[in-house]
C-alpha cells in the first residue's frame, strides 16, 4: 500500500472519522513508523528482537500489539466495522470490494488485480515479495499512470509462482502497455507468454557460459 501510494489515502480515512476527530487524531496516528501511531513496545515492528550470544537474533511477536504494529488508540478507530490492522490485513481483492467508493485507491487495487496480484495482503512487507511479485507491482504503478510517448518495459520472468489464471490477467496488462505505443521486452519461459510475443529471440543452447549464442529467433 505505501509503495502504490495508496496508504496515505487509507489513513486519511480514517483520520476523518468521527470518532477520530472527537479524539484529535491525524493520520500520523494510522501510521505504525510514526511515535504516536505505533506501539511503543516494539517501536511499530510488531516484534521484539532477542540478541541471542554466538547465534542468530531471535524474533518474537510482540506481546503488547500482538504484531499489530499499532498501539491501542488508533487500533480502536473503526471504518466500516474494521481498524487499521484489520484493512491491512486484507488482500487486494477484499480491499477492492471495500474500497468500492474510493476512487483513487479502487483505481490502483483493480490495476493490482489486473496484474494477478489480487491475493497479496495490502500490509505485506516488501521485503517477502518474490522478484516476480516486485516486478508486477512496479508494472501496475506504471499502468495507474497516464503515460506519453514510448517507453521501453524490461521484465525478467514475471509470471513466476503464478496460477495460469493470473498469467492471463498480467498479460492483458502487457498487451494494454503494447497498444498504447509502448514496447515490452520479458525474459520468459513460460510457453503462454512465448506465443503471445510478436518476436521472440532464443539463447542457448545451455545457461552460463554454455549459453549466450542465437539458436533462434
């Protein structure tokens, strides 16, 4: 949500809730990087960290917030029956639903969507996405945008860990990005994507050094 540059938005609705502005609270107060929104016995990390002598730091769940990340005050701040937490907890494809009347969030979650992305949770680290999930998130922040002239879109195996399903979402995404005068090259070797390119190059014979040559095109 922070990287799509819609959570801004979330938390603005819920600074504007009754029950918010009879309390004082601002939007800071919806955000677990800033004092007065997080708990302050984990700092907002939703962990405690152990330092453990000639071994790995050990990291439990943080027994204040219960990995909530939030602190007390702002969880209790309700939109549409649900706290901070629990919007952060959904994924695209619930929050798509609930935030039908938002225009500019419905408008990234369904570029999300469109991109096979539905399942993750809105509040997922960026730090768990998989290359090919990074990738597809990058692709629908571009798509969110009204782009001019021609751009040059590399992608390196997108459709990785995706179900066949997906795949076709992601590639009405490219075929959206070709259409509007764009170009996407995809390294790629999924036969679905393959038939659908108008040039595909193929290197080989092998990976490393025993690759690199022009077997065909």
């Amino acid at each position: 949500a922070t990287y799509c540059q819609f959570f801004s938005h979330i938390r603005n609705i819920f600074a504007g809730t009754n029950e918010a502005k009879i309390q004082g609270l601002t939007a800071s107060n919806f955000s677990f990087n800033v004092k007065v929104g997080q708990c302050d016995e984990c700092d907002g990390s939703g962990h405690i960290k152990f330092e453990m002598p000639f071994l790995s730091n050990v990291y439990n769940e943080c027994p204040k917030c219960e990995g909530k990340r939030f602190n007390e005050k702002s969880l209790k701040i309700l939109y549409r029956d649900k706290n901070i937490d629990q919007v952060l907890n959904m994924n695209v494809s619930e929050a798509m639903e609930f935030f039908q009347n938002h225009r500019k969030i419905h408008k990234t979650l369904e570029t999300l969507h469109n991109v096979g992305l539905g399942y993750l949770k809105l509040g997922q680290p960026s730090t768990t996405l998989s290359g090919g999930e990074a990738q597809r998130i990058k692709l629908s922040r571009e798509l969110s945008k009204i782009k001019k002239g021609k751009i040059l879109y590399i992608l390196d195996e997108p459709t990785t860990g995706l179900h066949f399903r997906d795949i076709k979402l992601l590639l009405q995404s490219v075929t959206h990005l070709v259409n509007n005068g764009h170009s996407v090259i995809i390294i790629e070797h999924n036969l679905d994507v393959v038939k659908c390119a108008d040039y595909v190059i193929d290197l080989g014979p092998e990976g490393g050094r025993k690759g690199g040559k022009l077997v065909a095109k």
